[in-house]
C-alpha cells in the first residue's frame, strides 16, 4: 500500500528544495560577542571526566571562550567532571580541581591555563563558533534542555504538545536519561537502559522476547513509546539504543497531553529523542563484549556545515551477535540510523531514518503456572528450557521528518509526519507449568505478520500576556492509522521439565507460511488546546486543557478476507494540573488527568454480542513536591489510578463493564552529583493494586495480578580521586511478592539483583580519549521468576559486559 508513504515522500521533498534556497541565504559566521558579564553569566555544562587537554577543549566549546593551553602542564592530567548550570569561572575551577594546573582570564571571552605563573609556552586552541541561530523558548527542535549535574539525566523533557519544560515546571513526575547515561550503563536496548528506575519493571529480561515494561503497575508496550513526540514511529518490538540521545519516561496517564496512544497505555509513557550533531566534530568507535560469546560494535559519526553550522549529519552504526549467557540461545541485532537537521533564523527542519534488524533463536517468551498450582522455584537462568529451534526474525524501517516556523518570537507553527513498518516471522511457546516439579506443556505455534503505521501532527505553540498572567497556549491536532496482518499455524505440542529440558528436534517449517493478509485498521485522530499560566515570577503554574479524541477500528478475518467487528467512538479528555514555587529549589504540584484505550467489544455468542462499548476512561490524581539544589534533585509524589475493566455476567450472558482496577502509590526518585565525582541515582515505588467492583465481589480487595507492593533500583557512580580517570558504580535492584491470579492464592516470592560496574577513561599519545567500561549484571548468578504482567519470564543470568570506545 505505497499511498499511505506519500504525504512522507511529498513533505521531505518540498523541505529540501526548502533546506537548499535557504541554506544559501544563511547569515556568515558569527564571531562570539565579548562576555562583559562573564562573572554572572550562566551556562548548562557537560564535561566527563578525561584528559585535561580535551575536557578544556569541550569547556572552550560549550562556554563559547577561546582558550590558551600550555600543553606541558596539562598532559597525562586527567579532569574533574563538570554538568550541571554554573558560569564559565566556577566550570573550570571544578575541571582544573587537583590538577594543580592554574588559568587567568586575558579578556572577557579567552582564558589562559597554565601550570604556574609562566604561560609563554601556551598553544591557543581554534576559536570556537558561536551559532546564531537560537529558537524561541517555545520549539522543540535544537532546544533540548541542559543536563542536570552528574551527566545522568537532563533538567527536563517533552511534556507532550507543550513542548520541552524544565522539570521543576512538569506538573508531573518525569525522567529524562541521557546519551551520557545509555553510555555508562553500556545499554543496548530499552530493557538495559531502566535498570535504575524504580517505578519500571521490564516483563522480560535483555535478549528475551521485546520491551514492554510495567510502569505504575500498568503495561506500557513499545507501539504506546513515541519518537519525538509522534506515535507511530517508534519499533514495534526493541528498541536499539545507538541512535538515541535522550529517554523522557512520563510517568501516568497522557492523552490530554500526547492523544491516546495506540494500544492505550495507562500508566506511563516514553519519548525518544534522537542523536543530533553537535558543534563539536563527533567520530567515535566502540568495541563490545558480552558473555558468553556476543561480540559487536558502534560507530557514531557527526558532523554540522555550511554557514553558521546551519547544517547537521549523525550517523549511528550497531552491530552485536553471537551466543548469549543463556544456553541454547543466540541473538544478532543491527541498527542504523541517520540524523539530520537544518537551522535557519525562523525556520528549523530535522529527519531521521532508521533500520532495525534482530534475529533471536532459543526465544524466551512467557510461562504460566497452572490453576491451583504453587509456584515452584525459578530454574536456573543459564539453562534455557525452551527450544532451541524457536526464533523471532523481525525488521522495522522507520522515519520521521518534523518541520518549525516562527511566525513572530513568540508564535510558531509546527508539522510532523512519520512512518514504520514492521515485517516479523516467529516460532514461539508460551509453556504452562502444569506440577510443583516443574513439568510444563507448550504447543507453539508458527507466525508471520506485519506492521504499518503512519502518523502525522500539527499545531500552533504561542507565547502571550494577559495582565500580570503568562500564558504558553498550544493548539494541536493528531492523526494515527496502523494497518496489521498476521497469519499462524500450530506446531506440535511438546512436553518437558524446567528443571530438565527434554526438549524435541525441531519441527517441519515448510511450505513456508503465505503472505498474511490485512486483518486490521486502526485510525486515531485527536485535537488538544493547551494552556500553561503563570504568574508572581512563575511561581504559580496553572496547566489547562480539554482533548477530543475519535477511535476507529476495522477487522477483517485472516483467512477469508471478510469484514468481522470493529470499532467507532470518541471521548473527551480534560485535565488540570498547577505548580506552586514558594522557593527556587522547591515545587509542590498536583495533577488530574486521564488515559483513553479502546473499550471493548461482546464477543459471538453473548446476549448483546457485537455492542461496542465507549472508551475506557482512566482516571489519573497526584500530588508531589520536587527538589532542586543544583547539584542535587529529587521528586516525591503520591498518585491514584482508577482503570475500568469488564467481564462476562454469567446471568443474563451478557459482557458488562463494571469492575475496576485501583492503583495507588507512593515513588521518589533522585538524580545529580551531590558531592565532587559522586552521582547516585534510582529511588522507590510503593504500590498498592487492588481490584474494586469485581464479579459478585468475589476478589474485592485483593491485590492486582503481577504488580507488587515494593520496589526499589540504587545505583551509585564514584569517580575515584585516588585514580584519575578511573569510577567504580553498582546498583540494587529489588522487586517484591506479587500474585498471580486474582483470587491471590498463587504467589510469586520477591527478588533482589546485584549490579557492579568501573569505567577508566585515559588518554592516547595523540590526546585523544579512550575509555574502557566493564559492568556485571547479576553478580550473585540469583535465579528469580520475572513477574511483571501476570505471567513468568525467567531471570537473565550473571553477564559479563566489556566495551573500549575511542574518539578519531
């Protein structure tokens, strides 16, 4: 169906020929103006620890200084790291902490640094370019927000179609993790980069089945993720990590905020924001190792030309394959991504473009405990029990192209539009445990199918005042349709024992499965008006809004190609949320808000068969207060879910939608670098599911299937000032008891995870940084059962994790 890429094709051809008459029309380079103010003037900063030579060239950079360097007093020194809001003087008296190496500003825009009062050796650096080009505080392309201290996460994120707000202005609890953070932590998909978020639970563990998480109790798959704030783009399945820069989790419902998202995620989202070239020429190599026999790589290569830097190219290359840490298992993933971005005086374009290649065999999917059954001990995570002749064969192609004009400083008008597609083949089982010795039983099945989705979102942003009251209104319309079609075929069923896999020789996979046809349509189409009002100086916040959203559905069957039921209504969503600032470093806030996802529909067979129920509703109260100190944040907030849920009234045979699913809970999360070198991140969540109104009360009260009262993830990363260049770091991960029925007479027990890791950053003859990082996950090898979503997934094993990156 070649229609559904044209407006794609349309859209990025009419922004190049764009791109190329305005490129030509670029204002020549802007020389830095003087900085008279240099003492009080404030600027974000993020500068790992490295030789000192290259950490002053990034300072230069990012203060916009020309800097004088005496080249003997700084080689083999290494660098403090600096990130976080300070003026130029108070970064580089923490970069040059220790090294007994001295500077002195010559004139407001050029430092000289030395090793003691002489500095006639000094070599002058390349001045740095300025960009002149600066968007209004209302874009979002090329207006990321600045990284917080301690380089793990930034001051804040996408808040929806209100754009990029400070998180001490969120109204919501958020976290937005870093290309510096993916860095550390050696994360290779999604499932590696939330191992310190304690309000997140993966279903499965790295090299398993997909991404999914459990955040605030809720599912959240990766089709309700967004790329740069559209729905639609994002991989169906993993999400490789070589091409993205930052990970903005919103925790709690969003549709007022981002529309209804595709498969009506509940508890939270996520946004991916793509790597852009920087100022900075990017050409950076890394090597990998993961155990038991994974070997792999990254290139990332950047690059801005043309007048002022208008112009920017990020490449991304990823390749890991080979035997995993569990046996009987392989996976191969390939990602590459391009980045590109266009900045002009009113008008700001960017494009991404993607591929996504993951072959997996011994594919792990979910177990299930038998009725009435205990749960018996987790097998041991290295020894797979499902076949080894089951795989998962899956490639997504995906892009997106987003366009920006300022009208006047303070309106400006936005289009995006994007696309995926998605081929995947599969042999999967989903075995059930049917004996407290670990007997289980599977009949697998064989899948082809395919994904498609295009999506397209437009508005207005506009700053304005009325009287003492700020106002930042957004107008916005969203448009979604996905297209799906899968075929199966059942294999033969197979017994065996997870403690002993007996497992049988693979079956006949041929003929190969046919093409399968289109089964299903989703069309989604939203339109939001926002409004953010403050006054006193901001420190009153007042978030407003109402969203229409529309649903629908088309079915056909698999196998005839006729239409089966489907799906039409429409909801309205609104929501308030407010931010009292009594002082800079705090903020209490609170929010009403709700979540839309389709509701359902009564099957064959039942009295009102075919009825098609309104959207479900979910409604979203919190409170919380956050804390910012600088070099030191955190948020603690207290929240309530309430989510509709239906079932099938044996009485009158009929589907009814009555019972409900509460949520409540307590989470506080940290973040920064509280003392020189000393970065903790991670925190708690305490969460109460209970299910309310259910089938003649029978579980009134009782907790919710897969989701536990507990959780905790720390992590901590030292940078030690014995050995310069050289950080040790670790984390705790624990999850506690959840059930699995909803009568609650199967538990699951409680698990911890132990993590370490050490990083020694050094310097090549040519000055150059390379850095060497090893991690353990699960140093103790514990074995547990994965419970998240109600049903088993086993553990990943103690794995070894080595990479050496190296810049050109």
């Amino acid at each position: 169906m070649p229609s559904k890429f044209e407006l794609p094709a349309i859209a990025l051809a009419t922004i190049g020929v764009f791109i190329a008459t305005q490129a030509s029309a670029q204002a020549p380079i802007v020389e830095p103006a003087p900085l008279e103010a240099q003492a009080g003037r404030t600027t974000t900063f993020d500068i790992p620890a490295q030789p000192l030579a290259q950490a002053l060239t990034a300072f230069g950079q990012q203060a916009g200084l020309q800097i004088a360097v005496n080249a003997a007093a700084v080689s083999g020194k290494s660098s403090s790291a600096v990130a976080g809001a300070m003026t130029a003087e108070q970064a580089l008296q923490r970069l040059l902490a220790g090294t007994g190496v001295s500077y002195r500003f010559t004139s407001p825009n050029a430092v000289t640094v030395s090793g003691g009062p002489d500095s006639s050796s000094a070599v002058q650096l390349d001045p740095v370019r300025v960009q002149a080009n600066t968007p209004p505080a209302q874009a979002e392309i090329g207006n990321p927000l600045p990284v917080y201290a301690g380089g793990n996460v930034a001051r804040g994120g996408r808040v929806g179609e209100l754009g990029n707000r400070d998180y001490m202005d969120t109204p919501f609890s958020t976290t937005t993790y870093t290309e510096k953070y993916i860095e550390r932590n050696q994360a290779r998909t999604l499932v590696d980069a939330v191992n310190d978020d304690p309000t997140i639970r993966p279903l499965y563990a790295q090299g398993a089945y997909d991404d999914r998480m459990q955040i605030r109790g809720f599912l959240l798959g990766t089709g309700d993720m967004s790329f740069n704030g559209l729905y639609g783009v994002t991989p169906v399945f993993n999400v490789d990590l070589a091409g993205i820069e930052r990970i903005e989790v919103f925790r709690g419902p969003s549709a007022m905020l981002s529309g209804m998202p595709p498969n009506g995620a509940i508890g939270g989202t996520m946004n991916f924001s793509p790597k852009r070239a920087t100022v900075a020429p990017i050409t950076q190599l890394t090597a990998r190792y993961a155990s038991n026999g994974q070997f792999g790589g990254n290139i990332d290569f950047g690059r801005r030309f043309g007048p002022d830097d208008s112009v920017g190219l990020r490449l991304n290359a990823a390749f890991m394959g080979g035997n995993t840490s569990v046996s009987n298992q392989t996976d191969t993933l390939l990602n590459l991504t391009a980045g590109f971005d266009f900045r002009g005086e009113n008008t700001r374009i960017d494009a991404d473009i993607g591929y996504t290649n993951r072959n997996i065999t011994g594919t792990q999917g979910g177990t299930f405990l038998g009725a009435g059954l205990q749960l018996p001990a987790a097998p041991n995570a290295q020894n797979n029990y499902y076949p080894s002749w089951l795989f998962k064969f899956v490639t997504e192609t995906y892009g997106m192209l987003r366009f920006e004009h300022d009208f006047t400083p303070d309106i400006t008008a936005y289009a995006k539009v994007g696309g995926r597609r998605t081929n995947g083949a599969f042999a999967l089982a989903f075995p059930t445990i049917t004996n407290s010795s670990g007997a289980i039983t599977a009949s697998p099945n064989n899948n082809i199918n395919f994904n498609e989705a295009v999506s397209a979102d437009t508005g207005v942003r506009v700053r304005f005042a009325t009287g003492a009251v700020k106002h930042e209104a957004v107008v916005s319309g969203q448009m979604l349709s996905t297209w799906t079609g899968s075929g199966t075929r059942a294999l033969p069923a197979f017994t065996s024992n997870i403690y002993a896999p007996g497992l049988p020789p693979g079956p006949n996979l041929y003929p190969s499965l046919p093409w399968p046809l289109l089964t299903s349509q989703q069309v989604l189409k939203s339109i939001g008006v926002i409004d953010a009002m403050s006054a006193l100086e901001e420190r009153i916040q007042l978030i407003g809004g109402v969203r229409w959203q529309a649903a629908q559905v088309s079915n056909w069957s698999g196998t005839t190609g006729q239409p089966t039921p489907g799906y039409d209504a429409n909801a309205v969503t609104p929501s308030v949320s407010m931010i009292v600032r009594p002082w800079k470093q705090v903020s209490f806030y609170g929010n009403f808000i709700q979540a839309l996802e389709q509701g359902p529909i009564a099957g064959a067979g039942l009295a009102n068969a075919g009825q098609v129920f309104p959207p479900f509703v979910s409604t979203q109260f919190e409170a919380g207060t956050k804390l910012d100190l600088g070099n030191f944040g955190a948020t603690l907030s207290a929240f309530q879910i309430t989510r509709p849920s239906s079932f099938t009234n044996p009485i009158s045979n009929s589907l009814v939608v009555d019972g409900q699913q509460r949520n409540r809970g307590i989470e506080f999360t940290m973040f920064g670098e509280p003392l020189p070198g000393l970065r903790p991140i991670g925190g708690f969540s305490v969460l109460e599911a209970i299910q309310t109104n259910t089938l003649n009360g029978t579980n009134n009260g009782k907790y919710a299937v897969g989701v536990p009262t507990f959780q905790a993830n720390v992590g901590l990363d030292w940078e030690t000032p014995f050995v310069r260049g050289l950080a040790v770091g670790g984390r705790t991960i624990y999850t506690g008891s959840t059930y699995l029925d909803p009568a609650n007479l199967q538990p699951a027990p409680a698990w911890t995870r132990v993590d370490l890791s050490a990083a020694y950053t050094f310097e090549r003859p040519d000055g150059k940084p390379v850095s060497l990082r090893a991690q353990v996950i699960n140093v103790g090898n514990n074995n547990y059962w994965i419970t998240a979503g109600g049903y088993l997934s086993q553990n990943q094993p103690r794995t070894v994790m080595i990479s050496l990156s190296s810049e050109f």
